[in-house]
C-alpha cells in the first residue's frame, strides 16, 4: 500500500491497492482527479478522469511521506492482517 497525494488541495489517501482507497474515494468525493504519488523517489501524477499519467504542476512541500516510515504505514494505523484482508477481496 502507497500513499497519493491530491494535486489540487492536498489530501493524503492510500494508493488502489490498499483496503480503503482513500485516494480514489476522495476524488469521487471532491471532484479533484489528479493525484501524485506521495512516495520517496516517485514523481509521477495520476489523472483518475482520463485514467492516464499526467504532467501535473509542481507542488508545495513536502514531495513524499518520511523516508523511515514503512510500507505499509504509518506503522500502528495498518491492520495486522491487511495482506489476508487483501487476498480475500480479490477471491
């Protein structure tokens, strides 16, 4: 599970893969279709209108979530059994 990051008002969502898809949910909430990825050493952006990458603006600090924080994360918020979780959604 990745973090994204709203290009227009900065909302902070897990990527499509993750349980929720808080990034996905917020943009079929806000109308905000463009995200960016929020991890160390990615720089691409999403359009979810065209379902297609995009080369979005330069965007205010900070690019990515800490470096020391893990993935899944952040540590504590993620369920212990998300792989499983995840399996079953997919059977």
């Amino acid at each position: 599970m990745h973090l994204r990051r709203c290009a227009a008002c900065g909302h902070i969502g897990c990527c499509d893969d993750s349980l929720a898809r808080h990034a996905q949910a917020h943009w079929r909430q806000s109308g905000h279709p463009v995200i960016r990825s929020f991890e160390p050493d990615e720089d691409w952006f999403w359009n979810y209108d065209t379902n297609a990458y995009y080369d979005g603006p330069e965007l205010a600090a900070p690019q990515c979530h800490p470096v020391e924080q893990p993935v899944p994360g952040p540590r504590g918020r993620v369920p212990r059994d998300w792989m499983a979780q995840l399996q079953e959604r997919q059977d």
